[in-house]
C-alpha cells in the first residue's frame, strides 16, 4: 500500500490538539466572519458565515474521515489496501460487499474534499485579518495559522493516499497528475508554515505532529514511485528519484575519473539527514556549509570545491554551490546555481552570508536562477550535471555578466510586495557557455539560443547534433513523454548505477522482439562473422564480443562514418558524447599496434590525428583519455597541415583554455 493514511483517534493527542486550537481560535478571533470575496463551494457555509458556524462545520465533516473511532479506522485501513489488491472499479465488481465498499470510498473523497474546502477559508480568512488577529494575539495568530495549513496538508495528503489505493476509474497518467497537484499544494501551504509562522510557534504538540505528518509525506514520496502504473509511464531510470546514497556513490565515481584524467574536480554532498522541514533551507544544514567554507578557508592548500547542498529532505531543493578561496586576493568566492525559480533560494542565501560573516575575510556571491527545472524528481540530477560545466568557468569572467535580483515575493506580506534585494552578484545562466543552451527544457527554444549564438546553417547541424548525441524529443501533440538533455544524463546515471552500458546492453529480450525488418537492418551494421541468424530468437544470444561489435558498428554509423580511423577522429573532435568516445577507444585499443591503428591514423587531406582533434576542440579529457590508452606517445612531435604538433597545441593555448588547466595533459605531452 502506497503511502499510510495519517488518522486520529478521538482520544488521542493530536484531537487534543485539534480542541485545544479550535477553542483558541474561537475564543481570540470568532466573532470575526469569512470575507465576502471568497467564493462559497458546493454547500459549504463560507462567505458572510461566522467561524464558529464554519469550526463546527468543520469538525463534523472531519468525523469518521480524520477524527474517527477505531471500527471507522479499521474499515478504512480494510478498504483502501484490498482496492490497490484487487484493481476494481465499480463497474467490474463482482464481490456484492464492494458496492458498499466503493461507496465509503467516495464519502471518505467528499469529506476530504469539502475540509479542503474549508481549510481554504480558514487560512484565507487568517490572512486577510492578518493585520486584526496580530493586534488581538500574535502567538495565537501564528500558532491557528500554523495549525489550519498543516491540518490542510494532512487532509490532502491523505487524498492522495486513496488515490493511489483505492477505486478510481481514472488512468494512470491522469492519477499522476492528481497525486502531483496535491504534492504542489503540500509544498505550497508548507511553505507559508515554515516561512511566515514556524518560528513564532513553541507549543510541542504541534511540532511533534508536525514530524509525524513529514515521516508520512517523506514515505509516501518513496513508496509512490514504485507503484507499476506509474512506473510504466516513464523508464525506470527517469521516474524514480536520484536519492542522496547514490548520488554519493556517482559523485565518488565521478571525482575518481577527474583526478584520473587531470580535471581540476572535486565534489561533496552537504545535507542534514534529520532535517524535517519541506520548504525552508535547514539551519543545520547551513552551518555544516559554512562549515566546510570555514574549513577550506584555514587550510593554506585549498582546491576549488563544488558543493551539492540539500535545503532539507531528501526529496527537496538541491543547489550547486561553487567555492574557491582566492588567497592572493584573501577573498571567498561562491557561485550558486539554483535550477528552478523558488523564493526559498533568497532564503538561503540571506543566511549564508549571515554565517559568512563570522569569517574575518571578505567574501563574494555570485548567484543565478537558471529556471531550467521541468520535474522534481529530477532535483538532484541538475547540479551533477551542472558541477563539471561551473568548474570550468572563472569567477571573474562570471562577474562580467550581471542581471537583475530575480523578483522574489513576499508571501506573508498581506498586500504581497517584493523582497528586498540582498548582497550578491546576479548572473544569467547563458554566462555559464554554450552547453548551458544543452538544458533548455523546449527544443523550439533551444534552437531559437542556438541560432543567436552561432547563426541559423550552424545552429541545424548543432541541433541536429545534439538530437543524435543526447535522444532529444519531443512530442508536439504531448501524448508521449518528452526526452530532453536532463533526461539523457538521468538514463546515465540509471545504467551506471545497474553496472550496465546501454551500448552493450544487445540482450535476449530484445533480439526476439525484432521484426524482419530490424534483423535485416541490425544484420547490415554488423560484420559477417556476427550476423543474427534468421532462426526462432529465442535460441539467439549475443556473446559479449559480438554486443560489442554490434556497439562499434552503431556509434560509427552514428557519427557518419565509414571505417574505424574516421570514426575515431570525429569521437575526438567531440561529435559523440564522452562515454561512447570511451567506449570507442576501449575497443581500439585492443587491436595490434600499426602503422594505420585507429587511436592515431590521421586523415588524408589536412593530417589531423584524433589526439589534434581533440586538442584543437579543447577536450582535454579526451586528449588524456588518448594519451592514456598507449599508442600515440610517438605522434607528439608530428605536425597536421597547420604545422601544428600535439605539443603546439599546449604551448600556444590560451590560459582560460581547459587544456592549458589540465596539468596531468601537459605533464603527459612534455614527457
């Protein structure tokens, strides 16, 4: 069962706590009457009504849904799992108790929709008397403010528990996009709690509900993305959220092959694990940060960082943060980059350099809400793939283009009014290079960026470039899923987590789901030797070398190209993406030594080898990754058409180049 309803007995202390804060409102603030702006729904007494008409509607909806005894709670812990078992709509019942069953259901979904309703009113109407109720009693205001959003949050919550259990007649996607308005509701009316009131309220029982309502969201959000309706929507990989255990292990990975190949990378996680906050960033987890600037700040040998930082749950924002000690300078540099548009990013950003200030050193903030987030579930994935693109941009260069503070609003102001502006540097996303284009979450718009930066023809062959390397889709009609840039670098990190690459990855499951047609065409891209027979598939498996000819012969295809040397020259010039470029030289490599081996044949017209190739395009990993493999040491001196040398390439590049920045690649060509 996907989720747990969060239900109170009638003598337990969350109904005290439910009594206790009605007869507080009630008493400070229920002469008042619900405003006659707000619109009445379905029979609700609303507009123009008295609050206490409004609480007692309220408590007797709430019975026997939230507040209820246990026989009401035990049918519905019976009812809501034996749906999800049994996949029944009423229509295809054919047990008699269900039609009673489905009708509990649907009185259990009016009763939640109609305290909804109410709690709509109620946090409304506290708002609008914001300036009354404050006079009259400020803790009381903050705490029935407090209390009316999480009861909300509850209720909802509960909703969407039903619907990912019980009968419904809707589909899969269309209970998708319920349970995710709902979870945007939640993630709203936490917002206003923890922002406007959660400081000003101490009373125990409402913080322990409080806790007890995140445990049940936080599992509800785990369990959720495991339901198979769901899943079959997305691929697995793009549906379930990148979690911080593993995005730990990538990272690792990651940080071992930038130290591997020279890159100047280093990467940390900086989370609270006990945070239980949904919306505002974790005090705690923004000392531990400023920990870790302080502890870089002392060290006399600190390398640039980049900092993955959890706001609070697992589940929630994930910035990137750029640190660098400048010791000539004594100046602490920070980029931050927050994918989405949240108003929680000013938050934390006012409170880190609150803590910065503790540092008897100057310090500069550059920030950037880039606005490129298109799922939440993907959280995680930006500043992974954000962090080895900001690493190689200069601070100072960042500086040169600024923008506006974002407009960030006030939601507890009762008039709303814009947040004042706070003391860091702004920049756009597009500062960060051209591959920030790469992440534009609409290819119309992607390729409009495109043609700005290099002209209309170059901006087709571009796009069309990064379509073929990336998967690009997308669906003008929007019936099928879209696949953008994030999605790809979601897919990689799914199929480096199960240990397997897509490339070789030519299985069983697959070969006998091919039609003639895909065996013929999948017989033209291998060798003789490694041609599918036309016999029953399910006796065909592939051995490992012939997945991986089959991989060879797909990138080649891919790239255009009609023989090995070709294919190798236009991986390193950067027309694949870097593990395929990996995985051609892997396979390369293996074959003997000579004279026209495909790590260092140049091509006929301007003699350029794959390592120029790479060189020239600034690609130092690749020129390492070449280097590395051990047959292009003695083609170092050789010069292409350009009288240009592997080692002219160093010795005239640029200081903001990332080859004149790797040292591992001038160590390796100065041997």
């Amino acid at each position: 069962m996907p989720g747990k309803l969060l239900c109170f007995t009638q003598k337990g202390k969350h109904n005290r706590l439910h009594i206790a804060i009605g007869k507080l409102f009630i008493s400070k603030f229920g002469k008042f009457i619900v405003p006659n702006e707000f619109a009445s729904n379905n029979g609700i007494p609303g507009p123009g009504k008295n609050f206490i008409e409004l609480l007692s509607f309220l408590d007797n909806t709430l019975k026997q849904f939230i507040f209820s005894d246990s026989a009401t709670l035990a049918m519905q812990s019976e009812i809501v799992p034996s749906f999800a078992k049994m996949k029944l709509v009423p229509s295809q019942d054919p047990v008699s108790a269900v039609p009673f069953k489905t009708q509990f259901y649907n009185d259990l979904l009016s009763r939640m929709n109609y305290c909804m309703i109410l709690g709509n009113y109620f946090a409304n109407s506290m708002m609008h008397y914001q300036a009354d109720f404050i006079k009259i009693d400020k803790r009381a205001f903050h705490l029935c403010c407090g209390y009316w959003l999480l009861l909300q949050s509850i209720i909802t919550l509960n909703m969407a528990v039903h619907y990912s259990n019980g009968v419904s007649s809707v589909n899969a996607k269309e209970k998708e996009q319920k349970i995710n308005t709902i979870l945007k509701s939640i993630q709203n009316w936490m917002q206003a709690l923890e922002l406007d009131h959660l400081s000003f309220i101490e009373d125990t029982d409402f913080h322990a509900l409080r806790k007890l309502f995140f445990q049940h969201l936080h599992q509800f959000k785990i369990e959720i993305s495991h339901l198979p309706e769901f899943v079959d929507i997305l691929p697995d990989e793009l549906y379930f959220p990148l979690s911080p255990e593993k995005l730990e292990l990538h990272l690792k990975k990651k940080n071992e092959r930038a130290q591997h190949l020279g890159v100047p990378y280093c990467a940390q996680i900086i989370r609270n694990p006990h945070s239980t906050l949904c919306y505002e960033p974790d005090g705690e987890a923004i000392n531990l940060l400023f920990l870790a600037i302080q502890k870089m700040y002392a060290s006399p040998n600190a390398e640039r960082m980049q900092f993955l930082f959890y706001y609070n749950h697992e589940f929630g924002i994930v910035d990137l943060l750029d640190v660098n000690v400048n010791k000539k300078e004594n100046i602490i540099e920070i980029i931050n980059i927050h994918s989405g548009s949240a108003t929680a990013q000013y938050f934390f950003l006012k409170k880190l350099i609150e803590k910065l200030k503790l540092i008897s050193c100057e310090h500069r903030v550059l920030a950037c809400q880039a606005n490129i987030l298109t799922e939440q579930v993907a959280m995680a994935t930006y500043p992974y793939a954000l962090s080895s693109m900001v690493a190689k941009v200069d601070f100072i260069d960042l500086c040169k283009s600024i923008c506006v503070q974002p407009f960030f609003m006030d939601v507890g102001h009762p008039e709303g009014r814009y947040l004042d502006p706070i003391k860091v540097i702004w920049f756009p996303f597009a500062a960060l290079g051209s591959k920030s284009i790469l992440f534009t979450p609409n290819l119309k718009h992607m390729q409009e960026k495109l043609v700005e930066r290099y002209g209309k023809a170059p901006a087709e062959d571009k796009f069309r470039q990064y379509e073929r390397m990336y998967n690009l889709y997308e669906d003008p009609k929007q019936k099928e899923p879209s696949s953008y840039y994030i999605d790809y670098r979601r897919r990689r990190l799914g199929h480096e987590m199960e240990g397997s690459d897509p490339l070789a990855s030519i299985t069983l499951v697959r070969l006998k789901n091919l039609d003639e047609k895909q065996l013929e065409t999948l017989n033209s891209m291998l060798p003789e030797e490694a041609k599918v027979p036309r016999i029953s598939f399910k006796d065909v498996v592939m051995t490992t070398e012939e997945r991986h000819l089959f991989a060879v012969e797909k990138i080649k295809r891919e790239l255009g190209a009609t023989e090995n040397g070709q294919a190798m020259r236009r991986a390193a010039a950067g027309f694949c993406t870097m593990h395929k470029f990996r995985f051609l030289v892997d396979a390369f490599r293996k074959i003997p030594n000579c004279d026209d081996h495909p790590l260092r044949i140049a091509d006929g017209n301007k003699a350029f080898t794959p390592l120029h190739l790479a060189l020239k395009n600034d690609l130092d990993k690749r020129a390492v990754y070449l280097i590395q493999a051990g047959l292009t040491e003695h083609d170092f001196a050789k010069e292409n058409k350009e009288k240009m040398s592997a080692r002219t390439y160093i010795d005239k590049a640029l200081p903001t180049s990332q080859i004149y920045r790797n040292s591992l690649l001038t160590k390796l060509l100065k041997k």
